[in-house]
C-alpha cells in the first residue's frame, strides 16, 4: 500500500484527511504531538475505518521522529497540516509561530530530499489574500500582507515551496488554500474539538447551543454586507478531506520540480448572521447571540473562485452549509454525552 505520512494528523483536518486516505486505499500515517488534539480522536477514527491506525507522538521540528517513523513505514507522500493557527495568540507570541509553522516545514522538506520523497500536499490559508480588491478570489488573486503572524507564516511556508521548487529539489507540491472548514463526519465519531475558548464560528455555535457558551457575539452588524456581519466561505471538512486525495492523485502524474496552488472553497459567502439563523432553522433549536462592536483584524468579505481546482482536480463539494451545520451539531450532541 501506498504510505502517506499526516502531520498533525489527529487534528480536525487531519483525521478527516485520514478517513478520506483509507478510502481511497491509501494507509495513513499519522504524526501528532497532540498540542492542540486530543488521543481520543485515534479510537473514534479506528471505529470508523475498520482497523488500527498507526500514530506516532512527536514533533515536526524532529528530524529524529521522521528517522523513526520512515525506518519502519516508507511514506511516499507527505500531507502537511501541523501548524499553530490562533490568530490571536500569533500576534502575542510570534516567534512560537514562526518556530513551528516556519520550522517544521523546513526540517520536512530536506527530510524529503535526502529520503527521495516526492509529493507534498501543504496546508495553506485564504488568509494569504488579506481584505481583497475584488470578489471572488482567484488564484491568481495578489497575496497581501498578513493580518497576523500566523497569516505570514503560510505565505512564508508557500515562498519556501516555490523556491525549493525552483532549486530543482525533485519534489512535487500543491498548495491548498483553505477558506472556512466547518461540519464533522456523518457519523458524529470525529470533529473540530478545539482546546479552551474557540477562535472559530462555528464550535461557538455548537457549544452555545450546548449550554457550554452563554452566547455568541456577532462582531459588528454595520459592515458593507447583506445583513452588515462579515462573510466567509463555509465548506464541510469531508469536501476538503477529499481535495486533499484528489491533489495526491494530481501530483502523481506531474514531473519533478512542479509547484500547482489552489483554493478550497464552495464558492458562495455566507455571512454570521447567516450562519446563525441556518444553524436555528436545521437543528430546530434557538441561539443566544448579541451584536458587540467590530474586532480589530476581521476581513469584511471573502469567498473563492473554486473553477480552477472544479476543472484541474475534478473536485466539487458534495455537502451543503446545511449539512455542515447538522454535522456539526450531531458532534457536539455525542460529545456532551
């Protein structure tokens, strides 16, 4: 079987990816040091894919763990997703940012290099685009400069690909630009299980609905939108779970040194308030939220043009906000049992 080896594997992203990896009859292999993951995830994922799951605790910074874990599984594709990503946190400690999301790429790819390793699936971010000029964005839309620290990071970490591309290193990449993932798997076993407070909407959501949160604050209800609260663009983790195998398949057929970028989006904008009242009308169920004034750093609008990765990988998105939402909620009902 083909190896592939999943940093951050055991995270929300991640154990999607892992799922959707066995499916296709590829065989995952996780690295994960559990900073922002919990154990329990390894469980559920064996229930849903029928047999054990092969985990290995550590860094990416390591170089010794890779040592290890390619002695005893030969991987031949690399999908990159372990990364710190609070915004906020970014901006008070910049340097942990740098040092994990920054380093660890660094430590894989001339892992990579030494060990004949081709493919790499990187884990980017809309968050490259800043506020753009104009909608929807592109590929080929100009990066800006980042909101935070962790915004430059994977602008950084996308400079580095480029060039070590460039270096006729004889690896291959695609870089995925991740809009807004929300949802959990259709069964409830697996989903976004954040550590402490969320930073994302949706997880308030749940857990507001849960009792957990008192309520949500919607960030400002007078921006130039339909409803004047921000807009992003919504797309269920199993949609981006599979964009991740279908830019596996994708690099296979490419020749060394090739570099390919796309965005992972639905291509519509929902905004918050949206979202809420979405959340309400599928679960049948009443949210407490209050409009508080606007939060230093939120990009208004944002939405992709999906037509590149619809026409190149073949991909489009097979679930709906409102299954999103339902999903969501199903894994929060499980896990306050």
């Amino acid at each position: 079987m083909n190896k592939i080896l999943i940093t951050g594997g055991a995270g929300y992203i991640g154990s999607h990816t892992a799922v959707e990896l066995v499916k296709a009859g590829l065989e995952p292999i996780i690295l994960d040091d559990f900073s922002n993951s919990q154990k329990s995830v390894l469980g559920s994922l064996e229930e849903i894919i029928g047999k054990p799951v092969i985990c290995f605790e550590g860094d990416c910074n390591d170089k010794d763990i890779l040592e290890e874990i390619y002695s005893q599984h030969k991987f031949v594709g690399v999908i990159h997703f372990a990364a710190f990503k609070a915004v906020g946190e970014s901006t008070s400690e910049p340097l942990k940012y740098y040092r994990n999301n920054v380093g660890s790429l660094v430590v894989l790819l001339g892992f990579m290099q030494e060990k004949g390793i081709k493919n790499i699936v990187f884990s980017s971010s809309c968050t490259v685009y800043g506020q753009p000029d104009k909608l929807p964005v592109t590929e080929s839309t100009p990066r800006k400069d980042a909101e935070s620290p962790y915004g430059n990071t994977k602008k950084i970490c996308e400079d580095i690909l480029v060039d070590f591309v460039k270096s006729k290193a004889g690896v291959k990449v695609v870089s995925l630009r991740y809009f807004n993932p929300v949802g959990a798997h259709p069964s409830g076993k697996i989903g976004e299980l954040p550590n402490g407070t969320p930073n994302n909407l949706v997880p308030f959501v749940t857990q507001t609905a849960a009792g957990i949160r008192e309520k949500i604050t919607v960030f400002g209800d007078d921006y130039d939108t339909i409803d004047g609260s921000c807009i992003r663009d919504f797309i269920h983790v199993m949609d981006l779970a599979d964009a991740h195998v279908k830019a596996l398949g994708y690099l296979d057929k490419q020749e060394d040194n090739f570099y390919d970028v796309f965005n992972v989006g639905t291509g519509n904008g929902n905004s918050v308030l949206e979202i809420i009242k979405t959340f309400e009308k599928v679960n049948r169920i009443k949210l407490n939220y209050s409009i508080g004034p606007r939060r230093d750093g939120d990009v208004v609008k944002i939405w992709a043009d999906t037509t590149k990765i619809n026409t190149v990988l073949g991909w489009t998105p097979q679930y709906s906000l409102e299954d999103s939402l339902r999903d969501s909620w199903n894994w929060e009902k499980g896990l306050s049992h």
